[in-house]
C-alpha cells in the first residue's frame, strides 16, 4: 500500500481542526500548525444551524455537542423599544422534522474542544502549538512550511484556515485589505442565573430597531446566556475580539432600547466589543498544491450565522474531495469549485440581512408592523434559509 499522503494545515481554530479530523477519518496523516500558545476559542456563541449539525455528524462529533448545547424551541423577532415578538421560525422538533437535524446553540470553546478531541483521538501528536506560520514554499511533489523559529515541515499540501489576517493568503494572494463596514459589535456572555425569570427562556431572540439590533441565546443547557448587540458607529475601528468596554458606553448605544435589553447589558459580567471589517469573498481560493478555507478566503459578517458553520462544512468537502481525486492539484481545484458559489452567497446573505436588521421602518410599531410582513413573513424567511439549511456535506457535487 502507497504511503498516505500528508496534509499541512496553517491554523488550529474551528475551521482547521474540522479539516484535520475530516482528512484524518478518511486515512490522510495530518499536521496542523497553530500560532497559539494553547488551544482556545473566544468564550461566546456559536448558532450550528442544521446543515452545521448534518456536517458536525459527519465528521463524528454530533452527538457530544448536542450533549453540551441548547436547542431553542424558537427563534423570534423583537421589537427594539416596545418588546412587540414575531415568530422567525421554530426550532427543536420542528428543525428535525423538516431538515434531519436540529439548530443549535453552542458555546464556541465547547465546539472547539470537541473537534480538537476528535483530532486527538486519532494523532495525538498531529497538533503544533506556538508554532507561527511565516510562510511556504512549492515544489513538484510537495511543499514546505517555514514556521518563525526556522522550523520546516513538508507535505503533500497545505490548507490555511489561518483567520482573516491568513499569511497563507498575503503570499497566495496579497493582503485582502479590509474595509470599515460602520458597525461596532458588543459582545458578553451572562451567568443564566443572574437574569430575570423571563429573560431564561430557550428561546433565540434578535431585537431590530433603526440602526442597530441586538441577538441573545442560551447556551450549555440553560446555564449561560449569550448576548451580541450591534449599532451603526463610525467613531471606533478596531478590529479584535478582545478589546473591553463598558457598560455605560454600551447602554449609550442602546439607550432608548426594550428594558431587556438594558437589562442584558446591566448583568453582563464584561462587554467586550469590536469593529467590523468587509472583506470581499474570494473567487479564486488556491494555487497548486495549496488552498484556504474559512475565514481566510470567506470572512463574512455574522448576520447569517452562517460563520463557523461554513468553516465547518469547508473541511468536510476538502476530506471528501482529497480522497476522491488522487492527484492533490486536482482535488483542491475541486475542493474550490464545491465551495465558492455556496460561500459567496452566504457572505452576500449575511451583508443583505444587516439592512433588514436595521431598517428605518422599525423606528415605529406601525412601520414595523408592515415592514415584518412584507420580509419576514413565512415565504420570504423560506426563500431566504431553505437553501442554507438543506444543504449536506456528504451529498454535494464534487
């Protein structure tokens, strides 16, 4: 039997590992090389739609997660100042009856740890720590990643899912610049324990009102409350997850807002928050022997809730297309060909839905009121998420 061949993976997030642990089931040695110090995610939400969840299954980690996470009965739509709920769509049974699997709401390091379990479960050693990626180099037969410490590690190919600032996509590439895309977004994770009663229902909400909206859910059973409030801003463009605020500058952005959601913002224990940037969607993903996945070549805005999920589905069909095509260029050129429509319009949809979030209708009930309707209503949600949600992993054209 040949030797199997080697995969270098730049990047040891949600997107790399769900690529390591697709590859390693299907007999491929895998080397994934993170520039961390040690494995972690950003402690927030993560909404695994059932398309996420019918990958997850795949790739053998389903069952654990769903163990460790919430399914919402429903989501709905609040109003910013009045409170007044529309139904987005139910959840829970009503997901599994009509996709095959449920919408989960997930805490990231939860989801992370999973997968990095998985991994470990079949190369304990596969994981590289500390190890910053500075560059590669292709050859006929391979490539070569040079790491900062001079550290050089060959392979057959290499993947980045090394994040939005990629160094595997500045060389491919050059630097996507970024552009301010004139919103900031506050984030927090609330102790379930410390809310009022009503505010501890398993239920999904986004508040929408002019210029802003605020989602919060449960997550790991009931015990957490995950909070993400988003307002049109100019005034701040940093670009990190981990700049803290305070409370007083987020209830400024909020102020007018439902008391819930003063309420949120009063019990969050910290309010980190963070600007965002647009980067367009790449057409053209790899060269040769190398390619991206996640957030390196399709960083989107989260209105879609679509960001881990795409990552995710990505290293599914880059297992499935590595085994099925012998020759590496190939198979990612297939692997890209999979990918690339799906998630351009998964980034567009995320763009389009910052509007439907912020209309200016929503400024009053009445306008409101109409406003649902005409884009909100049972039809247009369905034309908008049907297709997202149907999607398989396992089933997709290669």
């Amino acid at each position: 039997m040949s030797k199997p061949k080697k995969i270098l993976i730049a990047g040891g997030g949600i997107g790399g590992m769900s690529a390591a642990l697709a590859l390693l089931k299907r007999g491929f040695e895998v080397e994934v090389y993170e520039q961390a110090p040690e494995l972690g995610e950003v402690g927030a939400g993560v909404q695994i739609s059932p398309n996420g969840a019918r990958a997850l299954d795949a790739l053998g980690v389903f069952d654990h997660l769903r163990a460790a996470s919430c399914a919402p009965k429903r989501k709905e739509f609040r109003l910013w100042n009045t409170g007044k709920a529309w139904p987005m769509f139910d959840l829970g049974e009503s997901a599994i009856d009509r996709y095959g699997y449920p919408y989960l709401t997930i805490y990231r390091p939860d989801l992370l740890s999973a997968l990095v379990d998985g991994v470990k479960a079949i190369a304990p050693n596969s994981i590289h720590l500390d190890s910053t990626v500075t560059g590669f180099e292709q050859y006929e037969t391979g490539v070569r990643l040079i790491l900062s410490d001079g550290t050089v590690a060959t392979g057959d190919a290499l993947i980045g899912a090394d994040g939005v600032k990629s160094t595997v996509r500045e060389q491919l590439w050059g630097d996507d610049a970024p552009k301010f895309y004139g919103l900031i977004a506050w984030r927090s994770v609330i102790p379930m324990d410390a809310l009022p009663d009503h505010l501890q229902a398993m239920v999904g909400s986004t508040w929408i009102g002019p210029g802003g909206h605020m989602v919060n859910y449960p997550l790991r059973g009931g015990k957490l409350m995950n909070m993400i409030g988003t307002i049109e801003r100019d005034d701040w463009q940093v670009e990190s997850w981990r700049v803290e605020g305070s409370k007083e500058e987020c209830a400024r952005d909020f102020a007018g807002w439902h008391e819930d959601v003063q309420t949120l913002i009063q019990t969050a224990p910290t309010l980190m928050k963070w600007a965002f940037m647009e980067r367009k969607p790449r057409q053209t993903w790899g060269q040769g022997r190398v390619s991206l996945l996640g957030d390196a070549c399709h960083a989107t805005l989260p209105f879609l809730a679509q960001g881990a999920v795409m990552s995710i589905e990505d290293g599914v069909i880059l297992g499935r297309c590595l085994e099925s095509f012998d020759d590496v260029e190939t198979a990612l050129q297939r692997y890209e060909g999979a990918r690339v429509e799906r998630t351009t319009r998964m980034v567009q949809g995320a763009r389009e839905n910052t509007g439907r979030f912020h209309e200016k209708a929503l400024a009053t009930e009445e306008g409101a009121i109409a406003y649902m309707e005409s884009e909100w209503s049972r039809d247009p949600i369905t034309d908008r998420y049907d297709w997202l949600y149907r999607y398989d992993v396992m089933t997709a054209e290669i």
